[in-house]
C-alpha cells in the first residue's frame, strides 16, 4: 500500500493506515498527554524530487497526523541541502555514508518534537534527522512512521 502510495501516487492507500496510526497515537496520549510533541517535523525531501513525484509523502502524513492530534506541523524547520544518492538498496552503513551533511536545521526547534516519515528501514534518515534536531536544542524526539522494515 505504501509503494503504491509513494511511487504511484495513489494517495487513497494511506488514508487506512494515517487513520489507524492516528487512533493508536491518540488512545496512547490519552492516559499521559506530556509525552505529546510540541511539533511535528516531516522528513525533509528536496524540492525536485518533490516536484517529480509531485508531494511529499512525509508532508502528507504530517499533516493528516497534525490535523487528527491538535498538533502543529511545519515542514521548514529542517531541508535537505544537496542531492544524495537513492536509499532503496543501501546498506545501513552506507545509508549513515551517504546522508551525512544533508540535513540543516532552519527555524527554532521546541523541546519535543516528533519526525514524521513513512517508512524506517534502517533508521539512518531518523538517526541524522535527530542528530541536527538535538543540536538544534530538541530535548525529546519521537519517530513516527507508517512501517518499520527490516533493514
């Protein structure tokens, strides 16, 4: 369904799982309401690449995720600043390789945060991701995605 999603652009395959996700997350808030971030982050994509699929995913989850949770997204505090090589494929440790010095943080960061991408595999874009936000002052930082495969 993700696939489908992403790459052919068939967004009726994410309403299911963004409106399953969502009912998890607000049942867990529920019992403790301090663990709820301040903000939602999508994983950054370059706007060509954005422009060649024509959305980004990340945004997309953001937003119907931020619009169920009362919580606020904003897709500017962090860009990718250059053009890396496709994960699809990669090793772990050339995952961590390749996207090394892409992330710049450009806004202020609160101090919890959650990022927001459809799918881990090896955690190298959240590993980074969180890296840049902790430096930025993030103090809790929470990933959420759609899937998690093995990688």
């Amino acid at each position: 369904m993700i696939s489908r999603y992403k790459y052919n652009g068939q967004r009726k395959f994410a309403r299911p799982l963004v409106t399953g996700f969502s009912d998890y997350l607000q049942s867990a808030f529920e019992g403790c309401s301090d663990a709820k971030p301040d903000i939602l982050i999508p994983s950054p994509m370059l706007p060509a690449r954005r422009r060649k699929r024509g959305f980004n995913q990340a945004r997309d989850i953001a937003e119907s995720l931020g619009q169920a949770l009362s919580i606020p997204v904003d897709a500017g505090v962090v860009r990718r600043i250059r053009k890396v090589q496709s994960q699809r494929g990669l090793s772990r440790e050339a995952r961590l390789a390749n996207l090394r010095g892409v992330f710049k943080v450009c806004a202020a960061v609160p101090e919890r945060v959650a990022i927001v991408d459809d799918v881990v595999t090896t955690g190298a874009t959240m590993r980074l991701l969180a890296s840049a936000l902790r430096e930025a002052g993030a103090q809790e930082i929470q990933v959420w995605a759609l899937a998690r495969t093995p990688g």
